[in-house]
C-alpha cells in the first residue's frame, strides 16, 4: 500500500543517509501523480529516496526507479527486460499473445543501455529485478550496485533464491557491492 511506503521513509529520516524501496512498490504511473512526487520531493531534503514505480512516456510502458534526492527527481528507466513478464520475444506474435494472455497490454520499452546515477557523490550503476542477474552489467563501472527487485510474486518458488545467489556470484567475481 502506498501510504506504508511513506512510513517508512518517514522512519528512516535521522537514521540512514538514504532510503531503498523495492521495484514496483509505488504500483502506478508514478510520473502522472503530481500529488505524490511532490511529497516524495520534499521528503528527499531530509533523505535520499530510492524506489520503483512505472513511467509512462508518449504512450510508451517502462519499468522504473526513481531517485529523489534534494528536492529533485530523476527517473531510470529498466534495460533488459523479463521475456514473457515484461515483453514478448517473438515480435511475430507480439500482438496476438498480448491479446490473448495479457488483455491487451502493450510491452515495456527500455533504455539503450544500463545507467548510473550519484548519490551523494557516490555512483551506482541501476539495477532492475531480472537485469541483477544479467553479467555484463557487473562489468561495467562503477563498483556498486542498487538492485530493486520485488521477489513477491515468484512465491512459492526457489527464483528468489536462485536470484541471491546469481548476484553473489557476479558481485565476488566483478568485485561489486549490491544494495
């Protein structure tokens, strides 16, 4: 629910430099609620926020994080996409199974290329649930990593763990840290 997500960015004020909230933990089009990127603003003089929620853009779909940080915000849009989840990998059927199983749904789009964004003078390389297990993302700099992934509707299965357990390979291998 969203107001939780504004507990607990309230109690993590005082207590921590910044605050990371899963993917999709504002489940809307973040971008079309004035109202909330307005409070979230103001919330983030007093802490960094750090959290995902859709974007839409000239009526386009995209998975993702959004950093408020002073007063401002800036939007990262997701890189590798989920195949089946998120697009359909078979352009030829692209329209017919989103018809089918989706309602309709068009795919998300991405970015060209994975980002970084800086808090605090720190860099981070972005990371979206499925792209914390893509290896070339670990190839490239900088050293750390913000992974926001909401493992929730994989339960009951073992994707969460096997998830873990990918991103602790490539960060000991890459020598990266993942928040």
């Amino acid at each position: 629910e969203i107001k939780n997500n504004f507990i607990y960015i309230k109690n993590s004020i005082n207590k921590y430099d910044a605050v990371v909230l899963p993917e999709s933990t504002f489940p809307i089009f973040l971008n079309k609620h004035p109202d909330l990127i307005e409070r979230l603003k103001k919330l983030s003089l007093k802490i960094t926020i750090i959290t995902g929620a859709l974007h839409v853009k000239n009526n386009k779909f995209y998975n993702s994080t959004y950093i408020f940080e002073n007063g401002k915000m800036q939007i990262i849009d997701k890189h590798v996409l989920v195949p089946f989840g998120e697009y359909i990998p078979f352009p030829i059927f692209q329209k017919e199974i989103n018809k089918i199983f989706f309602n309709g749904a068009s795919d998300y789009k991405t970015s060209k290329t994975f980002l970084t964004f800086k808090i605090k003078n720190t860099e981070f390389i972005n990371a979206i649930c499925y792209e914390a297990t893509i290896e070339k993302l670990y190839k490239l700099h900088p050293k750390f990593v913000i992974a926001l992934s909401n493992m929730a509707w994989f339960a009951p299965s073992t994707a969460p763990i096997l998830q873990k357990l990918l991103i602790n390979v490539y960060a000991l291998k890459y020598k990266k840290r993942v928040y």
